[in-house]
C-alpha cells in the first residue's frame, strides 16, 4: 500500500521584474510585470509503507519544493498528493500528527533553554500524556545517546548533539512518515554515522516511511535502497540505487600493485590502463569481461596485491545530473 502518493506535481513561482533606476522603480510599484519559473514540473511517484527513500538533486533542482508540498506548507500550482491517505495543504490535525519534517539548517528547539523544556513544550503540542512522553523520551534519547545532554542549555549542545535532539523533538510524538532534508548537514564524520545508524534503528522498529534528501552519499547508500532523482524540476530515476550503478558504470576499478614496473604497451593488452605510476597500475575494466581479465592478469604478471572497486557514487550521480537524464 503506498503511504505516499505523487501524481503529475508542479509549481510554478511568479517572479517580479524590475528595471533599473528610478523610472524602473515607478513602473514596478504601480504596474509590476511578472515571469513564470516553474520549480518542479510533473513529477509522478509512490512510496510504500516502511520504505527509506532518497530523494536526489543539485542545488535548487526541487527538493526542497517537493517535500514543502509533501508536508503541506506550500500549494502545488498543479497535480494531485497525498500523504498517508490526507490532502497534506489541508493541514488537518490527524495529518499532522503522522508527519514529520526535520531540516539540517533549521531548528525547533529553543537556544536558551535546556532541550528537554523544548520536549516537553512538544509533548503538549501533541496531547501526549505524561506516561507516553517518560516511555518515548526514554526510549529516542537511548536510541540517540543524549540522555545526559537533555538538561542543558540547547546553546551548550554541539552542532551533533543538537542535531540529535532535533531528531528526537520531531519523533516524538511517533509519525509514521519522516522527511528529512539535509539532517547531517555540516556535521563530522562520527556524528553524520551516528544519526544515519539511528535512522535505520528507527526504520526497522517503527517501520517508519522515510523520504531523506542529502548532498551525503554515505547517507543515501548506507539508508536508501531506492532513489529519486530530480533535475531541473523534472524526475529523471526511480529506481534502486543498484541497477543506476550498473547502468551508469559498466565498468570497474582494478587496481593493481605489482613486484617490478612494467612498460606501459605491456599493461595495455590487458583493458583501459588509467593510470600507471611506478609498480601502481589502475585499470578500468568492463564487468563482462572482469573475471577474464583477472584471471590473465595473476597469471602473466607478478602481482603483489590487487583489489576491485565500483566507481564512487558520487561520480555516477553527477554524471547523471550532467546529461539531464536517466535512459
């Protein structure tokens, strides 16, 4: 059953123009002129229940948009959402109670004042009673590690500690549907493994629906077995993240570390020699014919260690973005 249901969805912005100087000035307080930019344009999808979803694009190519319309804080100029079976514009009480928007550049929580003020604050916003709140606030700030960190002022928080509050804020009162833009934003290493590795904690107890936007590769390989890609407005993918890479690198990386240099025309016959830097040699080789290609490679040269890699991610995506679409 999906939770999350997209049908030709578009919006289109009116944007003013003004000529310069003061004549221009005149003209646009009197008689403005306007021009349409369309910010997404027919963007049809279907998410189920308990599905983590990446959702893809460079910067202002719609993300942000889609979920702005997904949640209900903006109207879709045309097409047809809905969202765990609601109209999400309507902004209906039992709607809202089943979503969640967390955004990495944005914060609910209350600078000043310790985060569990803030939580309780929550608490009250969703009738949640003081038993329910105790057993959930227990059980996410557990899951997150930030029992300790509740009771101080949210300004003493480091940027991961308060990211994981923030989390903890938004799923407190349990939705059924998370969307996340960007929650690793700025965050380091440890603490971007720390909130994906809850996600999918949360995922898997919860059965939660995720749609999670992220500039982080790491966020959408580790989380997402699905992804949409958006360009330009449009949707370009939806599909698993897995068959894009096969479509998109039908190749893969050999790298090879060998006893004594070999010439270059002598490391040619064995495929697309990248690179060759003393007893460094690293192939892209051909997934059909890779195990061929191995094979004759242990066999003719002194190999020292050898080891094969999928291009990065990040690399197939951009070349996707590049030429504007996925056929």
């Amino acid at each position: 059953m999906a939770l999350i249901e997209v049908e030709s969805l578009g919006k289109v912005y009116p944007v003013a123009l003004k000529e310069p100087g003061w004549q221009g000035t005149l003209q646009h307080f009197f008689r403005r002129t306007y021009r349409s930019i369309p910010a997404v344009q027919g963007v049809s999808f279907q998410i189920g229940a308990g599905e983590v979803v990446g959702f893809l694009g460079a910067n202002g190519a719609g993300k942000t948009t889609t979920l702005k319309m997904l949640t209900g804080l903006i109207r879709p100029s045309e097409g047809l959402v809905r969202v765990a079976g609601f109209d999400p514009f309507e902004r209906q009480t039992k709607f809202l109670e089943q979503i969640t928007l967390v955004m990495g550049q944005k914060q609910q929580l209350i600078w000043d004042l310790p985060a569990l003020d803030s939580l309780r604050i929550n608490a009250a916003v969703y009738s949640l009673s003081p038993g329910i709140f105790q057993e959930r606030l227990e059980v996410l700030s557990t899951m997150l590690g930030v029992k300790g960190q509740l009771r101080q002022p949210v300004r003493k928080l480091s940027l991961g500690e308060r990211m994981k509050v923030e989390l903890l804020a938004a799923l407190l009162h349990q939705p059924r549907v998370l969307f996340l833009d960007e929650p690793t934003l700025g965050l380091d290493i440890n603490a971007q493994a720390a909130v994906r590795q809850f996600l999918q904690a949360y995922n898997q107890r919860y059965q939660a629906t995720i749609l999670l936007t992220s500039h982080y590769m790491a966020d959408i390989t580790a989380l997402c077995q699905r992804v949409l890609l958006i360009h330009q407005g449009s949707l370009i993918y939806d599909g698993q993240l897995e068959s894009l890479r096969a479509k998109f690198a039908p190749y893969r990386e050999v790298k090879l570390e060998l006893a004594r240099p070999y010439p270059r025309d002598k490391l040619q016959v064995y495929g697309e020699l990248e690179s060759l830097e003393g007893q460094s040699a690293r192939f892209l080789l051909g997934r059909q014919g890779l195990t061929n290609a191995i094979a004759q490679m242990l066999a003719e040269l002194e190999v020292v260690d050898l080891s094969v890699t999928d291009p990065p991610i990040e690399q197939i995506i951009g070349r996707v973005f590049q030429s504007g679409s996925a056929r």
